[in-house]
C-alpha cells in the first residue's frame, strides 16, 4: 500500500474508534482510548517513514506494507 493510502486507512479506523467510544456508553472507555492513542502514533510513524509495516488482529487480522512508490 502507498504511504498516502497507509495513513489514510489509519486515519479511518482512528475515527471509527473514536465514534464507537462516543456511541458506546458503559464501553471499556480507558482501553478505547489507548487504542486511539496508539494509532495517532501510528499515524504519525507511518507518515514520516519510521514504520514501513503494520498489523492488527482485529477486529479482523489484516497486515501492512507500506511503500514509497
């Protein structure tokens, strides 16, 4: 995957976490935000070329390799 489209994606799932600890009352609301935490990092890795690949286990295992082209 471009770099572009790697921090896109990731801004994505960023904001559907976001939306499910605002339409999820009574949620484990501590670990919903350290995953928020975790892909603004993420976020920021993969944009300055820090990380060139990625993985998540769920909600379905999906992995990532970013490329320059």
């Amino acid at each position: 995957m471009q770099r572009a489209s790697a921090v896109a994606y990731l801004m994505d799932r960023r904001r559907r976490w976001l939306q499910k600890i605002e339409t999820t009352p009574g949620g484990d609301v501590e670990f919903e935000r350290q995953e928020v935490e975790l892909l603004a990092q993420l976020i920021l890795d993969v944009r300055a070329a820090r990380v060139n690949t990625f993985q998540f286990t769920r909600p379905q295992a999906v992995e990532i390799y970013v490329s320059d082209n």
